[in-house]
C-alpha cells in the first residue's frame, strides 16, 4: 500500500504543519498508530506497525478533510445497515468511472445512522487511490465566507480544496438552513450550496452529500433547479426508518491498539 501513498506538496503540509503543531514530520518522530512502541495489538494479537505507512497515511487522509475519528474505522467497524452499506460498496467499487463521469452519491438517513462515516470510506479510498479528494462539512463551507475565518492562507488553501477537488464530500447538508450562527439569511446560504453544485456539475466533478432530511423536506426547501442537479447526478442511497444508530458500536481504540485504514 506504501507505494500508492500520494506525497503531499510543501504547501499542503505547511497548511496541515500549522493546523496540527503537534503533527510528526518524520515517523522517526511519532506513531500516530503505536506511539512509538513499533507494534499494535488489533483483536488480541500483537502486530509489527508500519509507522511510515501509518503517519504517511494520517497526513494523506487529514489534507482530505477526514480526521481522526474516521481514519482508524473501517469497513470492520460497520454496524449499520447492510443495505446502504452495499449500495456505497458497489460505487466505491466503480469509483474510477464515476469519477470520469461525474457521478456522486446522495446520503440520506436520521441522526447517527452513519452518514458521515460511509462518505468518509468514499474519501479514504479515493484519496488512497491518488485522486483529489476532500470532505467538509456545509456548515464549515458556511464559515469560510465569514471574514476573519481562521486566517487568509488557510481561506485560500481551502478554498483550494473545495475548487480542485474530483470528488468532494458535502457533509451534513440542510444544516446551513437550521444553524444560524453563520449570519448568513437563508437564501444567501441555499445560493452558495446550489452555486458549487451547479459548478461541479458544469465540470463534470463527482459531489457526494449527505443530509438528515428527507426527499419531500429538500424540495420544499431548495429550488427545483438544484433538486434536478441532485437526482441527475448522484445516485440516492436512504437509510430505512427502521435503521438504529451506529455510534454507540463505533469505539475509539486507544493508541497502540488501533491502526489506519
């Protein structure tokens, strides 16, 4: 897996070098996975660690937006439902030409179920593969328009993602209508969102969304222009009314016990 490891630009690992200070430059420094202690025990079993792999792997899935969380859960780790899970499987299994083609996948479930982390596997896999891949949330899309954002560099570096990105995870969508804090009114926030995706489209990128809301809610809210980009584009995977959270299943392993996918 070392050889298809993209290796970041000088730019993106000053950006990730500042966003994380405390960011190993070399393995020979730290472990993310074992600490430094050059083994992992994974289900009982002490297993050698391959901290080139595990850091360069950490850096590749943090300049694509997916944090820690994400990066130590695989496909193992899922607990929901199977159905929705297969159907994300089988785009992930096609990723090559539907990203040729600019085909996306809409997410669509309650709280918990496992949006965010099915759409993160998409990423992973994608960024592991050498494509430009990248996830945020709506929300943080919102707050990079706000002046005073973190700071000008980092605006631009992910303002960078967003534009270049051949397949883009768009967490979290109809947040921007519910969360306020943003001080942006309602139509202003629906413009920014309808605005990248009609772009992306017009590109011929791959957008991947997901949202708690249902079908009948993202119509009454959006525009009939932009629901016709959604179902021309992307495929629409909806968990069932039946489907548990998965959260409570989707522990956090401890340094030395634990391991990047």
């Amino acid at each position: 897996m070392a050889a298809a490891i993209k290796i970041l630009s000088d730019y993106d690992a000053k950006i990730l070098y500042k966003l994380y200070p405390d960011l190993p430059k070399s393995y020979r420094e730290g472990c993310p996975s074992c600490g430094g202690q050059k083994y992992v025990v994974l289900d009982g079993v002490q297993t050698p660690c391959n901290c080139k792999e595990q850091l360069a792997l950490y850096k590749l899935y943090l300049d694509a937006g997916v944090g820690p969380t994400f990066q130590y859960l695989s496909q193992k780790d899922w607990h929901g439902d199977q159905t929705v899970f297969d159907a994300v499987t089988q785009y992930v299994n096609s990723l090559k030409k539907n990203i040729e083609s600019g085909c996306g996948l809409l997410i669509r479930g309650d709280f918990g179920t496992g949006k965010s982390l099915l759409g993160a596997f998409v990423i992973k896999y994608a960024a592991r593969k050498g494509y430009l891949a990248y996830m945020t949330t709506v929300a943080d899309l919102m707050d990079s328009l706000k002046e005073g954002w973190k700071d000008a560099e980092f605006n631009q570096w992910y303002k960078n993602k967003i534009d270049s990105a051949q397949i883009l995870l768009l967490d979290d969508l109809g947040r921007e209508l519910i969360d306020q804090s943003s001080g942006f009114s309602d139509k202003y926030a629906k413009n920014i969102v309808e605005s990248l995706l009609r772009t992306r489209t017009q590109q011929n990128r791959s957008t991947l969304i997901t949202t708690n809301w249902s079908m009948d809610d993202l119509r009454v809210r959006y525009s009939n222009a932009f629901m016709s980009l959604l179902e021309e584009t992307m495929t629409v995977i909806e968990f069932p009314e039946s489907a548990v959270s998965y959260r409570p299943q989707a522990q956090r392993a401890e340094q030395g016990f634990r391991q990047i996918i």
